[in-house]
C-alpha cells in the first residue's frame, strides 16, 4: 500500500523534478544564524565558497558524465510520460542506478554548504529523499514493465543510489559531448547565477553593506554569453544536434558481470 501511494506521488513528481529544487530555497531565509566569515578571514571565505563550488561542479560532472554516453530515448527530460528506447547498463549506470539523481543531490549540496548551516545540509537531504524517492520507485517500475527479467537482473546486481566502482563496466560507445552541451547547459547556468546571487545575499548579511564580488560576477557574464550561444545554435543550426545514436553495445542483464569474476 505505502509503495503503491509512493508510485502515485512519484507519477506527480516526475513532472516537475527539474523545479524540486526550488522547494528548497526558503529554507535559506531561515538560516542566517551561522552566516560569518570563517574564522574571520576573507580568504577563508573565498577558499569555503570554492569548496562549496567543487562539490556542486562535481555532481554537474557527474551528470555530463552520464549523460555524454546514453543513447537516444534515455534518461531525458522528459516530464509528460517515461521514456526508455534502451536499458542503461554501462558507464556510470553500471555501478549506480540513479547516477543523474546522484549529480543532482551533489549540486545542492553545494549550493547549501555556501549556507554554512550543516542542519540546512540534512533538512534539504531529507527534503531532496522524500522528493526523489516516490520518483524512483515509478522509474523503477516503468522499467520492470518495459524490460522485465532484464531489469530486474541489473537492479538485482547494480545498487540504487550508493556507487559500487568495483562493478565498472566501460561504456559500449563513444561519449557525445554535443548532447552535454545541448542538455545541461541550462544546469550549469543555474548552478553559477545561485552561487553568484548566494554570495552577494550571504555577504549582504554579513557585512550589512552590498559588496559587488567581481569574480563571481565575471563568472555569471561568461556563462550567461555561452548559455545565450548555446541557445541560438540550438534553434537556429544542427550543431548541437546528435546523430541517432546506436544501440548500446552492450546488453544489459546476466550477460554483464563486474570485472574479475569469471565469466565463463
């Protein structure tokens, strides 16, 4: 009964997972309490703002990792109904099942470490599981149906969220970095006008003065001219578009093993 209403509310959410992230902002105007230099310092707060950077460029590499390997009619944006041409089952999905979800928490992360409240970070991680979890059991689902024993094989072998690098199974084709571009650009863009909003608000409070950060605002301006780039070559070239993908090389289910095992 509990999977089931989870199913339900994951069907709903699906639709709109691309925007789950703006549940969480308010949740910034209720922590101000921390907000402080690191010890004091201005270089110890520019070297805290890089590492909050770090951990969200990391899940956006993740994501451009994934995605850079998929064939086509997988793990797209689509949010009217699943889709799924083909089981992902090499790459990063061959040691974590939900490798873009994974990117996507990384990237809060480290837009709620810029905060400097560690109990914001657990707020928005169980806010984030109770989003994401309804959304996976109805993935899940979609692909049981869609691929039957085949799925259930790999799901059976490969964890849902906590990666197993000793599963490694090398993608069975050649990265597409035009699909990147084509599809997170928009990510990158948000990742770099919340950090560069962030910043500016956090040291607002901080200060109680506004303080123009030069970096990040330079910052904003070249992603903001690439994204516009972006944009124009999408509707208005084939630059960015892919050729049809082929087949995975490889097929997923009991055929693929993690390396070292005998296969024989």
């Amino acid at each position: 009964m509990l999977r089931d209403i989870l199913r339900r509310a994951g069907g709903a959410l699906f639709a709109w997972r691309s925007y789950t992230f703006l549940l969480l902002v308010p949740l910034f105007a209720l922590e101000v309490r921390h907000l402080a230099r690191p010890w004091g310092s201005h270089r110890a707060d520019e070297a805290w703002e890089i590492v909050c950077l770090t951990v969200a460029l990391a899940g956006q590499a993740v994501r451009a990792m994934t995605i850079a390997y998929v064939p086509k009619g997988t793990s797209g944006r689509n949010t009217t109904a699943q889709k799924a041409s083909w089981l992902n089952c090499t790459g990063l999905y061959s040691i974590v099942r939900n490798p873009l979800y994974i990117g996507n928490y990384l990237i809060l992360a480290g837009i709620t470490l810029l905060w400097q409240s560690w109990e914001l970070v657990v707020i928005n991680s169980l806010l984030f599981a109770a989003v994401y979890l309804p959304i996976i059991l109805t993935e899940e689902a979609f692909l049981l149906r869609q691929f039957g024993r085949e799925y259930s094989d790999y799901a059976a072998r490969v964890p849902c969220v906590l990666p197993n690098p000793r599963l490694w199974v090398p993608p069975g084709r050649r990265g597409d970095w035009r699909m990147v571009l084509r599809r997170e650009h928009d990510s990158v863009m948000s990742i770099v006008v919340s950090f560069t909003v962030l910043t500016h608000i956090r040291d607002y409070l901080i200060l109680k003065r506004f303080h123009a950060d030069k970096e990040w605002l330079i910052a904003c301006a070249i992603v903001t001219a690439a994204w516009i780039v972006i944009k124009i070559l999408k509707k208005t070239t084939r630059l960015l578009k892919n050729p049809d993908n082929p087949a995975p090389a490889d097929k997923c289910g009991v055929e693929i093993r993690p390396p070292g095992r005998n296969n024989g």
